[in-house]
C-alpha cells in the first residue's frame, strides 16, 4: 500500500514538470487523462533508460558526464510520454469519445436510436427498397411499371416508420426536381393524421408551460381537442373575454422527432456515400434542410415570430381581405401557442358556403393568390405551406391565414430577380427570363446559355400563353430544364415553386376556372411594373445620385492622375499578398509545420553522421561525445516531428478534453 502511495506521489510530482514541458513542445493541450497517462509512462522509463545508457547505479563516472546522462535520460523518457500523446491523439482524437459524465446519459439514447435503426432499415426491407439503400437499383432508371411500385412501396414504408418520416415525404412529394414525378404524386397521398393525445398528458405539458393549471389561466377550457395532428393540438378557449385556440405540442414528441432526424441524417450519409443516385440527387443536403426545418416546426416561437413577420408584410397589413390571427405572447412558449379564434371553414370545404353567401369566388381566389405573391415578390416572406387546411373562409367574408410553422425567406437580391422574372413573363420576353431565372438558382461554372434561352422561350410558349393552366405539370417541366442544365435550385427558391404548386390546389377548390398565369400577369403589370413608374424612377435615381455624388466629384482627378502616370511610364500596379488576416494565418501556420519537419529532418541526419563518425573524446567506455551529441540531436529530431504530427491528427473542431 505504501509503494502505491509513493507511487502516486511521484507521478503527481512528475506531471508538475512534465504537463507544462510537453504541452509546450507539442504546441496543442490534451485532456488531464492523457497527460497523467504521459508523466506514468515517462516515469515509468526513466530508471530503465539510465540503466541502458549509462549503467547501473551508483555510477562512477566524471560529474559533468553524469549530468549529460541524466539530461539525454529525461529528454529520452520524456520522449516516450509525447510518443504517446501523439499516437493517442492519432488513434483516439481528442473530442471523438464523450465525456465521462455524459456516458451513463447517452448510453440509454444509443440504446434506443439503434434498435430504432434497424426497425427503420426492417420496414424498408419488408418494403422491397433493400436493393435501392445498397445501391444495386437507381430510383430514375426504373420503367413506368417499377417507379410505380417503387413510389407505392416508398409511401407504405414511410407511413408505417411514424411521424418524421410522414413529414419527410410529405416534404419529398414537393421536390419534383429530384426525385421522378410519379414518385412524388403517390407520396403526396401521406396524410398527417393521429389519434390526440389523453386530456391529462397535455394538461401536464400546459401547467408546466404556463405556470399554472391551464384552468386558472384559460376558462371554458375545452378538453376535447379541434384538431389533431402528428406534432400538436389545437384546443378552444376564452381569455379575458376573447376567444382564443391553444396550440400544444405532443407530450414527448421532441425526443421521437429528434432521434429519428438523427437516422434521417445517417441514412442519409449512408446512402451518399453507398450509391450513385444518393451522390446525384444530394440526400445529405436534403436530410440537413428537413431536419432544421423540422426543429424550427417544434420550436412555437418560431411559429410566433414568423406570425409577427407575416402580419407586418405589406400582402397582409395593407389587406383588408386577409386575417392572421394575433398572438398572445404572455401565454405562449416554446411548446404552446394562444392565439385569437378565427370563425370560419376551410377552403377545401368552403364551396357551398360561398354558394350560399352569394360570395364572388373569383375574386376570393385572387386575393388569395395575390397575397401570396405579393409575400414572395414584395415582402420576402412568405407562407411555405399554403394547403386548403391553412386557410379558413370566415364569417365576414374574408380569409383567415392559419399554421405559420413553416414560412419561407426570401433575400433582396432573390426578390428582386423573381420580379424581374414575374417581368418578362408577363413581356414574353424568354432573354430577360432566363437572365433572371440564372440570379434565382445556383448556375454551373460552364452553361449554353443559348439552350437554356431555347428551353426557357419553349416552356414560356407551352405553359405561359393565354388560358395556360399553373399546374404540377408546369413545374415539372421547370424543372427538367434546371435539372438538364445542370442547375442547382436553393432550398428558399425551392420553397416557393412548392408554395406556388400548393396555391394552385387550394384555389381550385373555391374556383375551378380561375386563371393562375393570366393572375400572374395582372399581379406584375400591377405592382412589379410600379418601379417603372416616373415617380419610382425619379425616387431611384435621386438616391442612386445621392451614393455616386461623392465617388463622381472624385473621380476626374484620378481619371488625370492615371492618364499623366500612363503617359510618362510611372503607372503601376500594387497588389498587397495576403491582405486578408486569415490567408496570412493559414500561411503562417503551414510554414510553421514545414519549418519544423525541415529541422527535424536536419537534426536526425546529423545524428546519424554523428552516429557514423569514429572517434571522439570518450564519455564512457562504450559512448563517445560524438554518440552522446547524436543521441540529444536524436531526440530533438523526434519531438519536432511529434510536433509535426499532433497538429495533422488533431481534429480543427475538437473543443472537450479527454
């Protein structure tokens, strides 16, 4: 027990010496683990070393030759210790195992996301997709035949793994510009519906919420919910003499959504890195994109922000046909949603309401459709999910704007290159369309842009003329000619076409003829061509002078400045390298390790002539100067390689200590 104790002792004594000298040389710091570790091993050598180069002891030897011994023995024990922080670091990175605290926790977790893993792959496989996750089929290469049973299998398999991955093709029926369009009409079928959730559970997630028992916060509570779906419930309700409807998220739904987004993004890796259409088609940066979208939907003031967002639009605040209801911020959070009751039917149902109220549908679908653009075009936000269920026909008669969880983002730069768009279409101008169609998406390094001005005039004249219909078809074809020239569509631009094909459907619910490209046309000659009004022009043009006045005033005198250094032969061109902070970093760091390997690299070939050369005083009988002068420059040859080493291991991102 004593020899234990000393033991311990030496080695907390020794790591005072050997945590800061080693973390020094290395240039990098490690985890107190790996350091205690180092000082044991490096402890642990340091007898046997000065036995192998200088002999038993008590050593005989000359004091100044015991010194150098004692020196060339710590570096070389010191050296075993580094040694094996490297190698650690090489097989073990730092970060890449978790925190011992966190075991315990996540061990349970990883438990249960890999029985949920293979139940996953167990439905896909009883579902015939085996051969397409191990990349022996290729969904676009299939016959009309086998992408019908592939979009049928698809749809079963997804409806029966639950909720994420319901929403996941429901998100995929969408993207008719990656997956094949029979595809994407059979997982438009996935419906989002479940039976709610027990009264008591979601009374718990309300007191927990709010505070207090939803009774003393809300009277004529309702317990029966309005509606159900796989991530909420919606509950009537009366606060302070208004009538309210309470949004709550599912008791537990959190961890299920979270844990299966997690073998989304697996599969999804797993299959770009497997298969050919996996790589082609980009799943990883689709999986990323849902899965965020879905954490935003189970974040509530996401929902709130986007209804303060919505609301404040000019589509919206500025119409007097279209209601979003207001929020009450004082009961709502993260997982609960207050907002006002707006009375009313679905559009999907409203028909025979209109019928009966003698409403003009017509009109109801332009509003509709008008706002939406004006959200996309003017407002740069808009509602990405405009489905029939989203909107109610309200008693008053107008349309009630309902479910802002998911709401697209458009920049300036993308507003103004889909106006201009808007534009052209309505001009028939396919050059001008085409020259913003390429400011919308991601263009390649090389493109025809002469077949794509061809493609662009060919679809125009197909699904833009006189009495066209905006339909699924129309979109498809957009796509085939972003996908045959090798376009990329961002997923915000992504979200609009979506929106626009969704719109479609809902306004044939209230009006089957109502003529969405005529609408599109009236909506850009009306509020798109407002720019090119002399009022807007001469507001324009006032501020583009007010922010070139300064540069103009300036710019004769430099125009002379150049022209007399060019015609004397004194102008010149200076160029600062590495102007930019992090190139001179980057650059720094990468001369750093050359210089180190360069040295190191010296200091062995020296040893070895050392090593090589007869002669010498003599230290000891068996060593001479020259060999103990090599032994040390062998030594700092290995740390300076060490060194080397450790900075190309370490991972960039690592931030725990292990």
């Amino acid at each position: 027990m004593d020899v234990v104790v000393v033991g311990l002792v030496n080695v907390a004594v020794f790591m005072v010496i050997f945590v800061p000298v080693s973390q020094r040389l290395l240039g990098v710091r490690f985890g107190l683990g790996r350091l205690a570790v180092g000082a044991g091993l490096t402890l642990a050598v340091f007898s046997p070393l000065m036995n192998a180069l200088a002999g038993p002891l008590p050593w005989t030897g000359s004091t100044g030759a015991a010194m150098a011994f004692l020196a060339l023995t710590a570096l070389c024990s010191m050296l075993a210790g580094l040694i094996f922080l490297v190698l650690s670091e090489a097989l073990v990175p730092t970060g890449s195992l978790p925190r011992t605290r966190d075991l315990r926790r996540d061990l349970s977790g990883r438990i249960a996301r890999t029985r949920r893993y293979l139940q996953i792959l167990r439905i896909a496989v009883r579902h015939g997709l085996g051969p397409y996750l191990r990349g022996r089929r290729r969904p676009g290469r299939e016959n009309a035949a086998g992408q019908a049973d592939l979009a049928r299998s698809l749809r079963l398999a997804l409806d029966e793994a639950g909720v994420t991955f319901v929403k996941l093709g429901q998100v995929l029926s969408t993207r008719s510009d990656v997956i094949p369009a029979s595809v994407a009409l059979e997982l438009s079928r996935l419906q989002d519906q479940v039976s709610p959730a027990p009264w008591p559970q979601i009374e718990d997630v309300l007191t927990e919420e709010l505070g207090a028992p939803p009774r003393q916060v809300f009277t004529d509570l309702a317990a029966e919910p309005l509606a159900a779906a796989s991530v909420a419930q919606v509950y009537a309700a009366e606060l302070d003499g208004v009538q309210v409807v309470v949004k709550v998220q599912r008791p537990g739904i959190a961890s299920v959504v979270d844990r299966d987004l997690d073998i989304v993004q697996r599969l999804a890796r797993m299959l770009e890195r497997n298969t050919d259409w996996g790589r082609s088609m980009g799943v990883r940066a689709l999986a990323e994109g849902f899965a965020d979208a879905m954490r935003e939907e189970l974040d509530f003031t996401v929902e709130a922000g986007n209804m303060a967002s919505v609301s404040a639009g000019r589509s919206v605040a500025g119409n007097d046909d279209v209601v979003v209801p207001a929020l009450f911020p004082r009961y709502s959070t993260g997982r609960v949603l207050t907002m006002q009751r707006l009375d009313g039917v679905g559009l999907g149902t409203a028909a025979a309401a209109i019928a009966e109220r003698g409403l003009d549908a017509a009109r109801l679908a332009r509003v509709l459709f008008d706002c939406l653009l004006g959200q996309v075009a003017i407002d740069g936000v808009f509602h990405a999910d405009p489905h029939p269920g989203n909107f109610l026909l309200l008693t008053d008669g107008r349309i009630g704007m309902l479910d802002l969880g998911s709401v697209g983002r458009l920049d300036p730069s993308t507003r103004e290159a889909l106006q201009r768009f808007l534009l052209a279409v309505d001009h028939g101008d396919p050059v001008a369309a085409t020259d913003a169609l390429l400011e919308i998406v991601y263009r390649p390094d090389v493109i025809d842009e002469q077949s794509l001005e061809r493609a662009v005039g060919q679809f125009m004249a197909r699904h833009l003329a006189a009495g066209a219909a905006l339909g699924p078809a129309m979109f498809n074809d957009l796509f085939k000619i972003i996908t045959a020239h090798e376009l990329g569509v961002p997923p915000e631009v992504a979200a609009v076409f979506r929106a626009l094909a969704t719109i479609e459907g809902t306004i044939s619910r209230i009006s089957p003829d109502f003529d969405l490209v005529a609408a599109s046309r009236q909506f850009a000659a009306a509020h798109v061509t407002d720019r090119l009004a002399p009022e807007a022009l001469r507001r324009t043009a006032t501020e583009e002078l007010a922010t070139l006045l300064p540069m103009l005033r300036r710019l004769p005198r430099r125009i002379d400045r150049i022209a007399a250094a060019a015609e004397s032969g004194r102008l010149g061109l200076n160029v600062r390298l590495f102007a930019d902070e992090r190139d001179r970093r980057h650059f720094t760091g990468l001369l750093h390790q050359a210089l180190l390997a360069v040295l190191g690299a010296t200091a062995g070939l020296m040893a070895v002539l050392l090593l090589g050369t007869p002669g010498g005083p003599e230290v000891t009988e068996s060593v001479s100067l020259y060999q103990l002068f090599a032994y040390n420059l062998l030594v700092i040859c290995a740390v300076l390689v060490l060194r080397v080493l450790v900075l190309v291991f370490r991972l960039p991102d690592s931030r725990s200590r292990v």
